[in-house]
C-alpha cells in the first residue's frame, strides 16, 4: 500500500481488480458470486487453499466496507496493512503466476515407438540421466517408460530363464503397472497446477506418476517436458513469494 494512501480505498481497489480478474479466468455470469468463483478456483487448481480462504474472509470484510457504517464519509474501520498486503500478492499470483515450464530447468524429451528394440533404451538409460521416456505411434500416445518399470522387467525377465526375451519397447510397456497414470498440461500450465496434479488424486483414482506438457495439453501432441515426482520440490519452492 502507497504511502498516506486510505486503508480502505487500496483495499476496495485491489479487491476489485481480483474479482475481475477470476471473472475473466473463469469466464463467469454476472450473477455468478465472488465467494463461488473462489471456490472453483480452488477446485481447478487455480489458487491454493489457504488463498481461497484469504480470498473469502475479505469478501466478508468487502461486504463490512461497502454496507457498514460510514462516519463523515468514511467507513468507520479500515482494513488492516497485513490483509491489503495478502490479498495484492495473491493478485500478482493470478496475473503472473510462475509457470512450471520456466521454473524447472530445460530438458529435452526422448521418445520410443513401440516397435523399438529394448536394448536401444537401455542403452539411452546407460549414456544419459534421462529416466522417463513417452511412447508414441506416430502421434498415438502409447504410456510412459520409466527407469524403475525397465528395473522391474530386468529383474522379472533375467531370474526366469537367465535370458532377455522381451525383443520390443512393448514388450517391457506390457508389464509397467504405471505406464497409463500419466495427466496432460499445456505449457501455460502454472507450478502450482503441475504441482498439485502430481500430488492430489481425484475421487476415483490416484494421482499421475508422470505430467507430459505440451503444446495444448493433449496427447496427440509431443511432449515438451516430461514432469515427475522429483519436480515437486522446485515447483513448490517458486511459490514461496506468494505465501500468504
């Protein structure tokens, strides 16, 4: 808040330009309520909790300015600095939130077809720290192998006969448990978006071992980063400024 400028008036100011704002994301009715819009916010992974109820306690206190009393023109409490401050850092988080492409470090993505010999992967694991690779038939989605599902196969294969008998990518695909728990983003996708979608299941599932961003956010499009567990830690560091 500017110097000597009126507690309730930033206030009302910052408020406002929230509300148009999660309007706009939401591409919400007139009639449609600021402590609904909040709440699917929340639900769309939009704003974190503890800012939907940042968001819904200063609607009340919105409600308290603009119908309360008023002494000499002025309404007779005005917000506190801390809650004009909360609520203009969840404002920049909604207009410029970190975006999970820009936080984690570039890194190419390396793809399979599913007729592509096993030992041309294990050899990419062998030169590389790559640990993911998308499965593709032209512009298919297949399923994702992974490092550990390749483990798993190695193991299972060689203690049967001492031999390798899986011939193709498939093969190995075949037996990965996890290969399909795997969510789609677009590159606008934000940190705390990737974030939560790797870490909160929905009713009826568990949540994605593996986020491929692309270009939508639909599978028929390549990847752009492959995005796992071990990217949680940096996706949720870059929201630190944001904390209420």
């Amino acid at each position: 808040m500017a110097q000597n400028e009126d507690p309730a008036l930033a206030f009302l100011t910052v408020f406002n330009n929230i509300e148009a704002t999660i309007r706009r994301l939401l591409d919400a009715k007139p009639s449609d309520s600021f402590t609904w819009m909040v709440r699917l916010c929340e639900k769309k992974r939009i704003i974190t909790p503890a800012q939907s109820d940042t968001l819904q306690a200063a609607a009340n206190l919105r409600n308290s300015i603009t119908h309360g009393s008023y002494l000499h023109g002025e309404p007779v409490a005005d917000p506190r600095e801390d809650i004009i401050n909360d609520i203009s850092a969840i404002y920049a988080f909604l207009t410029d939130p970190p975006l999970a492409l820009s936080v984690l470090p570039q890194k190419d993505v390396v793809t399979f077809a599913p007729d592509t010999s096993v030992r041309n992967v294990l050899a990419k694991l062998r030169s590389t720290r790559f640990s993911q690779f998308p499965i593709y038939e032209g512009r298919t989605f297949i399923g994702v192998l992974t490092a550990n599902s390749i483990a798993k196969w190695l193991a299972e294969d060689i203690l049967d006969d001492g031999e390798l008998s899986a011939i193709s990518v498939q093969d190995v695909l075949d037996r990965a448990r996890d290969s399909q728990r795997v969510a789609f983003l677009p590159r606008t996708a934000t940190s705390y978006n990737v974030a939560e979608t790797l870490m909160r299941a929905g009713k009826k599932q568990r949540p994605p071992r593996i986020i491929l961003i692309t270009e939508h956010g639909k599978k028929d499009e390549r990847p752009l980063r492959v995005v796992s567990e071990a990217d949680v830690a940096l996706l949720l560091d870059s929201l630190d400024v944001f904390a209420d």
